[in-house]
C-alpha cells in the first residue's frame, strides 16, 4: 500500500478534518509521521489571516520540493486556503496534484483515486454549505487522554473582519445524540478530556433545535461516566446568557474555563466589527461568571488596529483589559483580508502603530498574569501529565484550566516515575509570569 502523510495547519476544527481523513485512508493507504517517507502529502491549510495563509503557502512549497526531487509521487492541498484560491495555488505551485474545499474533504479516498487515475481533473471544490457525514472513521493525533469534538461547521456571525463564513459555510450543528455518540466511542479509547469546539458554540443548536442547546448538550455529555474533564472553546459574548451559563455550572464535569472572543472594548469599533456585543455587556458577563465562581478562568482574544481605531478606541481595550485582568489573553494586529467588508473601510491603522499597540496590551496582560500566577502558590490543583522533561524528575502537564497549546503548563518536580496521562493532584510552590511549579500532593 501507498503511504500517506497529512500535515495540519491553523485551528483545531482543521485538526478534526484531517484525523477523518486519516480515518477514511487508512484501509487503502499505509499512514506516516514523516513527510519525507510518503508517496502520497496532503497539506490541510489555513487562510483565516494574512500570516497564516503565508504559513500555508511556505509548507506547500517546502513540499513540493520533496516532489521535484522525486520523493513524493503526489501532492494535495486541502483546507481554507484551497477553498479561497484554488485556480491560484495550481497555476503558482504546478506540482499540486489536486486541491480539495472544505466542504468536501471527506471525500478525499475519491479524490485520489480520481488522480491516481491519470484523470486530468484537479480541482474539487463543492458547496460549503453541505453537511458532513456522520459516522466518518477518525484516527486521533493528539495524546491518549484528551480529543477534540467539533460540534458544528461554518458561521453565521459575518463580522467584518472575518473571511470564514465563505470559507466554511453557514453555521451547521450537529444532533445533540451523534455528539454524545462519537464522544461515547472516543471514551472508549481512553479520552478522558474532551474540548468541545465550533466557529462560536454558543449558537450550537439554534439551526436545528427553538434556541441555542449548549447547556443541554453539556448536559449530556456529563452523563458518560468516562468523561473526567469537558472545556468548551469559542463561546461569542452576545448570546452567553445566564441559561447556557447555567450548562458549566451545573455540571461538575465541565471546566468554568470560559473562552470568550472579546475582540476590542470600544463600541464604535464593535459596532464597526458587527459584534452584537458592547463594552457594558462584555463587563456585566465577567462579572455574572466571577460571581457564581470566583475561580472560573476567563480566556480572550482581542484585535488592536481595526480600521477607525483611535487612540481613544485603543485606551478603551486597555482600560477593560486592566478591569477586567483576563486570565488569558491574546492579542492580533488586523489583517485586511479580501473579500470582507472590513476591507475597504477608512482609517486603515499603520502596521507600525498596531504593533505597538499589540506590545503594549501584552505587556499589561503580563503584570496580570504574573499577579494571577502568584496568586496561586499554596493551592492544590488536579493536574494532568502530559511530557517528561528529566525522567523522575520533572514532568510537564495541566490543570484543568488550562487548555493545550494555548495555556501555561505546570512543571511538576518529583523524584518518581509518573505515567502519561495520569491525573495528580499538584502543590503549586512557585510561579512564572505564565506557567506554574509545583510538587505532587502527598
């Protein structure tokens, strides 16, 4: 059998697609870690900004290189970046094979089969709009204890800024018992952590059920007796109300980790974004989360130099950034992206002054992450292992408020062998501005 080799780039939606796509090749295909081991390379790709999608373009020449030098047989590109620019990328990069939409990946054996064919088709791009199959097979690449579960596709939002809804489609939400059935099935394999994700679930279920059914789906899923930790990303402040609030806390299982997308504090500049949110009600939501748990963790994202933004407009995001001391936050300077209404708008801030504003706002949420950090020597938190640094020694993992890839780590100090994945409970004797250190609890 060929050998297949996917790599993924951008978000943790595209990582979902590709382990389906791994789960659909892997009768017919034999799959590979190493690019250069492969006769077959699919690059699943990003073009959510201007940064990601020269990411993108960068590993698919990097390659096609390989292919030159006659190391691949073939070379496919699936993701956002095939659905925005598809007669683009074939006539840049000749040695892409086949360029594969968003909305078809799952059709990707077909794909090359076509190919593998002598066919001279090369472009495979379908509706958005379509729903995804069920039941698909997946083959998971992140570690034994935690998965990704994609509860929906595409948007609805249309923020002015955003390229995604034409690049994924409206927003489609899968039936509350096909979650819970693929959840069931991960537990099965050892998952014990679930992060639930979407473009914004918050909305999840308003396409199919009379309103949003986050709180039930939540419900749900507490129910699988395997499921140890649920953490919900991408939840957009206008619809977070206190009925899918209730959702995290009432349930033990599911983390109060909210992750909420401010993405400014000004209103002229939200408005200006479409945000269905204001700097009032940003505030009435952190302070209704902090009051039912005054340990809940608040993640945010936020852009500085939107078109229009002032230093006034500016002064406002850092003003709610020091009131509010964030758990977590990111920040990005705007990327003018074609095709979306923000595109055109006047007052295109200068790329030297948004990253100024960019290191200012960071350099603020560092004092608060530190204060936040030190805050929690002398507490004990469940931590889960996920990485040897020096063997019986010191070990890598999470408490349950952090979320992989985007948070701190604890650095746990031991003179005993610890399995992966194993849960502890961990004695925090140290801080750094972004991490912890800790020792296991006796």
């Amino acid at each position: 059998m060929k050998k297949v080799y996917i790599e993924t780039l951008g978000c943790s939606k595209n990582l979902v697609d590709s382990e389906q796509m791994l789960g659909i090749l892997d009768d017919e295909y034999t799959l590979c870690d190493e690019a250069q081991d492969a006769d077959i390379v699919i690059v699943n790709t990003c073009s959510f900004i201007h940064d990601a999608r020269e990411e993108s373009i960068g590993t698919i020449l990097d390659l096609a290189k390989l292919k030159k030098d006659g190391h691949l047989e073939k070379l496919l590109v699936t993701g956002c970046l095939s659905q925005r620019y598809p007669e683009d990328l074939l006539v840049e990069i000749p040695e892409i094979d086949a360029v594969v939409g968003t909305g078809n990946f799952f059709k990707i054996n077909e794909v090359l089969k076509n190919i593998e064919s002598g066919s001279k088709e090369k472009i495979f791009v379908e509706s958005i709009d379509m729903l995804i199959p069920e039941d698909l097979p997946r083959i998971l690449t992140t570690p034994s204890h935690y998965a990704y579960l994609k509860i929906a596709e595409g948007c609805d939002n249309l923020c002015t800024y955003c390229i995604i809804p034409k690049l994924r489609g409206k927003y489609r939400s899968r039936k509350i018992e096909d979650i819970v059935e693929e959840a069931k099935d991960l537990t099965a394999l050892g998952i014990k952590e679930f992060i639930v994700i979407a473009q914004d679930t918050t909305r999840y279920g308003m396409d199919l059920y009379d309103g949003p059914k986050l709180d039930v789906l939540l419900d749900e899923l507490s129910r699988i007796e395997e499921i140890k930790w649920i953490r919900v990303h991408y939840s957009y402040p206008d619809i977070l109300d206190d009925q899918l609030l209730d959702g995290f806390f009432r349930n033990d299982k599911v983390i109060n980790y909210f992750d909420i997308p401010i993405q400014h504090a000004s209103n002229k500049i939200l408005k200006l974004m479409n945000r269905r949110t204001s700097r009032e009600d940003i505030l009435e939501i952190t302070r209704k989360i902090r009051e039912k748990d005054a340990d809940s963790v608040i993640r945010t994202t936020v852009i500085v130099g939107f078109p229009g933004e002032t230093d006034e407009d500016f002064n406002i995001l850092m003003d709610l950034v020091q009131e509010v001391k964030f758990d977590r936050l990111g920040a990005f300077t705007y990327s003018n992206e074609e095709d979306t209404p923000a595109f055109k708008l006047p007052g295109q801030v200068d790329q030297e002054v948004m990253e100024m504003r960019k290191d200012a706002l960071m350099s603020a949420q560092m004092i608060i992450s530190e204060a936040i950090s030190y805050g929690k020597i002398g507490k004990t938190y469940e931590v889960v292992i996920e990485e040897v640094a020096e063997e019986n020694k010191i070990y890598v993992g999470r408490t349950s408020y952090d979320s992989p890839d985007v948070d701190g780590v604890v650095y746990v100090h031991t003179d005993k062998a610890v399995e992966i994945g194993a849960f502890l409970n961990v004695k925090i004797n140290d801080a750094l501005e972004y991490d912890l250190i800790g020792v296991i609890a006796e």
